[in-house]
C-alpha cells in the first residue's frame, strides 16, 4: 500500500489507468499538472484516443500560496470530497461527479469541465451569465435548506457539525478576513499607494465592532454546512451551465457567509470594470447586468428557501410561530451583507488577492479600483444590521 506523497504526473497516469471502467483498454493517456489555486495540485489527465479526460486533486500539506513554511491539514481533502457528493444529492448538476477517493493519497478523481471557465476569468473577459442567478440561488437555497436544523433531522445535523469540523481551514478564514485587514499584520499585501485607506481600516471603531460581531457568527453560528469559500474562483460555467467546485473550506457556520461571498465577488468584478477600455455605455450597461445579478441571486434564493421551508420544514414551531420565517429571512440577508463587505475587503488589503482588479496595470486606476471595494466593503459592514432589502446594497454600491 502506498503511503502519502506528492504525485508526479507519471504517477497520475497509473492511478488513472486504473479506475474502474473508466479509460478503454487501449488508452493513451496523457497528464498536466495545472493547479493554479492556493493551496493543491490539479493534474488533468486525458485519453487521446477516446478523448475521455478526468481531474485529480490532491491536497499538499501545506499552503502551496505560501509554502512548507505554513503546514496545513491533509483532512481537507476527506471533507472537500465528501461535501462534494452531498452537494451532489443536494444541488444535482451544479457540481463535478467525484468518481473515486482515496484516503491515503487525499486525491480526489472528478469529473473534468474544461468545456468550462473559471467564472472569474470569463466576467474578467465581459461575459455575461444570464442562467447564473438562478443556478447559484438553486445551489445556495438547496444546501444550505436541506443541512440546516430547519431541512434535517436535528440529531443527524449535530453529527455532520461533528463530521465537517474543520478548525484549520477555518483559521485560516479567522485570520485572513475578520483579523489581519484591520491591524498590523506580516499576512497582509497592501498597495503603498493606498496604505491611507488600509490605516483607515485599523483605525475605524464602527467597523471594529461589526468586524467582531460578524466574527463571532462565523465562530460560533453552526447554521448549515458551508461551502466556506464560495468565490468566482470556485465556480466553473459556460452559457448554460454552472458547476460549484472546491468546497476544502466547508464547515458549520452562518448561511450568510456563502451567499455573501459570491456577492463580494461579483462587487470586486464591478469596481475592476470600472476603467474597461470599452466605452462608457458597455461598461454601464455590464456593471448594470452585475447589480441586477445580486438581487436576482438574492431574490430567488429567498424564494427558493422558502419554498423549500413551506414543503420541507423539519422544525414544528420554526414552521408555525407568527412571524419567524420574515425574523430569519432578515438575519440572512443582514449577515450576507455584513459578510460580502468583510470578503471585499480582505482581497484588497490581505493575503490573497484577486485578478478582477490586480490585473489592472495602470497604477492609479487599480488603486482607484481598490479604494472603490474598500468603499463598498466598509459600508455594508458598517450598515449590514440595519439593512432591510437588497436594494440598500444596490444604493451603498452606486453612491461609491
Ligand atoms: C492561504 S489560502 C488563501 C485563500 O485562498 C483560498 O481560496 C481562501 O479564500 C483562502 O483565504
Ligand atoms: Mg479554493
């Protein structure tokens, strides 16, 4: 029995060749390693005689961004998969088939969807996603319906909590979005030019406090299971279909921070699109395409959960008590907000950053790029617990 190491890409092809019923017998197999995340390698693997493909990942124990230096659970590949094929039930055709996983390697074998994008690299590019919406709204509304204590048996929930803990990726979300931004830190990556806006960030008491308390929900408030990581980076898609990927960041914590993640990251596109060399009509009309996006995301994920709540609800006096589902609806969407500020935030001045404004390669319109997210982000968390409709947001995000 083999034992953990690093894969060549050798090494991917025997593993390949031998899944069951997967490559023909004659195949001639090919293998890239084409990781270009944060933290694993990716090796794609193709058959150039059936022309059949399929993806590898295999977690390092370490954050590959980084380095050796900063050691990292191997456990994360156990959840990513097994989150992956809950998902799977949960949301069918919104993520990649996982065809095999093997524990000793932490590899998991999934479908390949190159006959996709890295949504962050096509909304870069100025496609529009029309069918988008309504794929994430399904994928958020379904998930996270069907992990809470209002969609399942409430025994069986406080065994999954139990089963997706995962206190090192979630550090690492501790420390990178609701910590470093707002002091002195060596994880930080700030632009000279704005380090005014990034001091104003650790000197501002308002956003301290909201910082905290959203904090402290993504501490302690085992609402669903998460994907935990939920960017564009994360999402593949082509006109007609969307596939959620990389769920390594899955726990039990607030609805909000997946809902408000994709927003965060649709905001971060629009401030990149600011200084297009389109003219100025096409810009408008895109970022007005982005803007409508997010409410239609939140809008028919409010519907779509409460459908499912009317059919589905587990929870006699959550279903019944005068009122309650209007009170929970609200905290979403308040935490979705809060938490959407604290995700563009982090990009701008923390650790990791994103393409959508970092590949924007005069100076002073990047950093006016970066000055706009700050803007936004610090605005939704500072107003995220008086929010009481989407349409604030579309009014903090114009007014900036
Ligand atoms: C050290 S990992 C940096 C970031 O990459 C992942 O995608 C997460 O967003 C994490 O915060
Ligand atoms: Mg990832």
């Amino acid at each position: 029995m083999s034992t953990y190491h690093p894969l060549t890409e050798q090494e991917a092809i025997n593993i390949a060749r031998n899944i069951e019923q997967f490559f023909p017998a004659d195949a001639s197999l090919s293998c890239k390693e084409i990781g270009d995340g944060n933290l694993n390698l990716v090796f794609h693997i193709t058959d150039s005689v059936s022309g059949k493909s399929l993806i590898m990942k295999q977690a390092l124990p370490y954050a590959k961004v980084v380095g050796e230096s900063w050691p990292l659970t191997l456990d994360r590949a156990r959840i990513e998969s097994e989150k992956l094929m809950l998902e799977g039930k949960l949301a069918p055709g919104l993520v990649p088939q996982v065809y095999q996983y093997d524990p000793v390697l932490s590899l998991t074998v999934m479908e390949d969807l190159s006959d996709h994008v890295i949504m962050r690299r096509g909304l870069i590019e100025g496609n529009e996603y029309p069918l988008f919406a309504g794929h994430i709204s399904t994928f958020l509304a379904n998930t996270l319906f069907f992990t809470s204590d209002l969609g399942m048996n409430q025994q069986e929930k406080k065994l999954q909590v139990k089963n997706f803990i995962n206190p090192e990726l979630c550090k690492i979300t501790e420390d990178l979005i609701f910590d470093d931004p707002y002091t002195v830190s060596d994880n930080n990556n700030i632009e000279a030019a704005i380090e005014d806006a990034a001091a104003a960030l650790r000197s501002n008491d308002a956003l301290h406090l909201e910082v905290a308390i959203l904090r402290e929900k993504f501490l302690t408030k085992a609402e669903a299971l998460l994907h935990g990581d939920l960017h564009t980076g994360s999402i593949f898609i082509k006109k007609d279909s969307t596939k959620v990927i990389d769920p390594e960041f899955a726990f039990y914590g607030p609805m909000g921070f997946d809902i408000g993640a994709i927003i965060a990251n649709l905001l971060l596109n629009y401030a990149g699109q600011a200084f297009w060399t389109k003219d100025d009509a096409d810009r408008e009309a895109f970022r007005n395409e982005l803007l409508n996006t997010i409410v239609s995301i939140w809008e028919q994920f409010h519907d779509k959960f409460l459908a499912l709540w009317e059919a589905h609800g587990v929870d006699r006096l959550a279903n019944e008590a005068k009122g309650y589902k209007e009170y929970y609806m609200k905290h979403v969407l308040q935490d979705t907000i809060g938490f959407a500020g604290a995700k563009m935030i982090r990009r701008i001045v923390g650790l990791a950053h994103v393409a959508d404004i970092d590949r924007i390669e005069d100076a002073a319109i990047r950093n006016a790029a970066q000055r706009q997210a700050l803007n936004i982000g610090t605005e939704l968390i500072v107003r995220n617990r008086s929010i009481q409709s989407i349409y604030e947001l579309i009014d903090i995000v114009k007014s900036n």
